[in-house]
C-alpha cells in the first residue's frame, strides 16, 4: 500500500534502498525496485519529455500523491542511483511508443513494464523515440 503522507513515503524508499542494498543479484534489487513503484498511485501526464530540464529531484519526486507513468520512471532510476551498492550497468529512461520504460544494460533488463515483472529483449532499440541517460539525471540528486 502506498503511504499517504511524505514522511512515511521517505522512510518507506529509504527502506527500500537498503533492503536494496542486502539482496545478492542485480535480478532481485530490479524486481524490489519495480514492484515498490508499481505501488504509486497512477494518475494522467505529472512529468512530461519536453520538460526535462526541470524535471523534479527525488525528493520532489516523493511530495505527488500521484504519478504517471514516466515518474514512475523517473522514481526507479533515481532509487538505482541512490543505493549504496551500485548497480555497474547503463541506466535510462526510454520512451517507446507511449511507454515510458527504464533500460538496464541496453534491455538486459527493463522496468516499468508491469509489476512483478522485468522484461528482457533488445528489440526495443529500434522503436526508441525519446531517451535520457541516467547520467544526466545526476545534478537532480545533488540539488
């Protein structure tokens, strides 16, 4: 269930960065992540491509009550940047027709598929419109 005010949604993602940061393989710390997301309230467009440059920080990020499908996006990429044992893999957001995805180590893995579940295929390279590297997201983190 997700929590209803941002102190308890906090403590909740800090929760889960570190039970991140105990599980072994890189399958299962994807799989919490996902899952914790998928339990966000979802709701129509709160982020939008065109406006990346000001897209919110992960503390911002938390204050919705809501979010669409490319926050959600965003929530997963800043809870993999934000753990203590980093995931050693490239890390984007991607945009393919209208879905919003998260791809791990060029669709090793890719989040923000459905919950309880990481999709696994290098046939969505070519259908890519729109994509952001999770380097660029850093300044977010460090505001």
């Amino acid at each position: 269930m997700w929590k209803t005010e941002y102190h308890e949604r906090l403590f909740d993602w800090v929760a889960l960065r570190e039970h991140c940061d105990l599980k072994q393989s890189t399958e299962e710390k994807l799989t919490a992540i996902n899952n914790w997301w998928f339990r966000a309230p979802i709701v129509n467009c709160t982020v939008r491509w065109n406006e990346a440059a000001f897209w919110p920080g992960p503390w911002e990020l938390l204050l919705n009550s809501g979010y669409c499908d490319l926050a959600r996006a965003l929530g997963i990429v800043y809870t993999i940047m934000m753990l203590d044992e980093p995931i050693n893999a490239t890390v984007e957001i991607i945009e393919v027709e209208n879905d919003n995805l998260v791809l791990i180590d060029s669709g090793k893995y890719i989040l923000n598929w459905a919950p309880g579940e990481i999709v696994n295929t290098n046939s969505l390279q070519e259908n890519i419109s729109q994509r952001i590297d999770s380097s660029a997201l850093e300044r977010f983190i460090h505001q």
